[in-house]
C-alpha cells in the first residue's frame, strides 16, 4: 500500500505538487535512516555525520530533483544511495582539505568490510575508481551505489535500477573484483 502511495506522491511532486512532499516524507524516512544507518556503520568512529543528518541532507537533494519523472520507489531509493555516497564523499573530500595524510588501510569491498571502519582516504580512493569504472560500465557503478553506499539487498538494487537479481549479483561481483584490484593498485603506489 505504501509502495503505491509513494510512487503515486513521487510522480505528483514531479508535477509541480509540492504539497506532495509533506505527505512524502513520512513514508520515506525510515527507509531513508535504514540506508544512511547501513551506511555510516562503515565510517570510523566519531564521524560528525549522522544518521539523522546524512538522511536530511540526502532529502533535500532529492526534493530538489523536481524535473525528474520519477518511475516508482525503487528508483527514488536508488537516486538517495547515490546522493548518499555524493555527500559521503563530499564530506571526505572537505575533511581531507582539511588535514592531510592520515593512517591508510586496505579496503576491499566485500559483506566483511561493509560495517568497517573506512578512513577518508579510502572513501576518496572509492570514489575515484567508481568515477573510472564509470567509464567502463555505468550499471555496475550503479550497483555499488545501491549496495555499498546504500545497504540495499541485491533485490533492492535490482528493483531500484529495474534490472534482474541475477543481473545485480553479477555486476555486483564483477565491479568488486574490478574495484579491489583498482585499490589494490592504488595501495603500493
């Protein structure tokens, strides 16, 4: 019920109805803090960012998004990951500005290490291979939004990006190994 709801205050917010947002929000927001849990569970201890900021900040990036034709939930979902990762590593890139170096640990992305500690430094290191698979393949970039950076199951990700679970666990394999040897790589440089 709420599923059709959404879509339906989704599509409506897309059409100009900004009343649709008030009604919105409270269905979304405990998915939304799921995900942005999830996701700092990985960030070391002590991080300014937290769960309640990470999902407001992600929010009004979203509602900003008042051209997009939103398909149902799903791809809203999908869109909050990758907005969530984009703050995540705005926030990294600012703190690293801020001071430089800092201890470096080897990150490879896998079930085990998506509630570890990730220092700055790898998030950043994260983001710039993801910018280069981008080039490669965009879906699987996608895919690592969604899991990663978004906690979402493999049939979360697939319902969010319209692909098939069997396509997502795939892309979901491939661009971890890609991304392990990128960051392997980046590590004895």
């Amino acid at each position: 019920m709420d599923t059709a709801k959404i879509t339906e205050l989704l599509k409506a917010h897309s059409s100009g109805d900004l009343q649709a947002l008030d009604e919105l929000m409270p269905l979304v927001y405990k998915q939304l803090r799921k995900m942005a849990h999830y996701r700092l569970l990985g960030e070391r201890p002590g991080h300014t960012l937290n769960t309640t900021d990470l999902v407001h900040e992600a929010y009004l990036k979203l509602v900003q998004f008042n051209r997009i034709n939103w398909e149902n939930r799903s791809h809203f979902y999908g869109m909050a990951s990758q907005i969530m990762r984009n703050i995540l590593v705005d926030y990294a890139v600012k703190k690293k500005a801020q001071k430089r170096g800092g201890d470096r640990q080897r990150v490879t992305l896998g079930k085990q290490n998506l509630a570890t500690e990730i220092n700055l430094h790898d998030i950043l290191s994260i983001h710039q291979a993801l910018e280069q698979l981008a080039k490669i393949d965009e879906r699987q970039v996608r895919v690592v939004e969604c899991r990663f950076f978004g906690g979402m199951t493999l049939k979360e990700t697939a319902e969010a990006l319209d692909i098939s679970t069997a396509t997502v666990s795939r892309d979901w394999k491939m661009a971890r190994a890609w991304l392990n040897r990128e960051l392997a790589g980046s590590q004895t440089n």
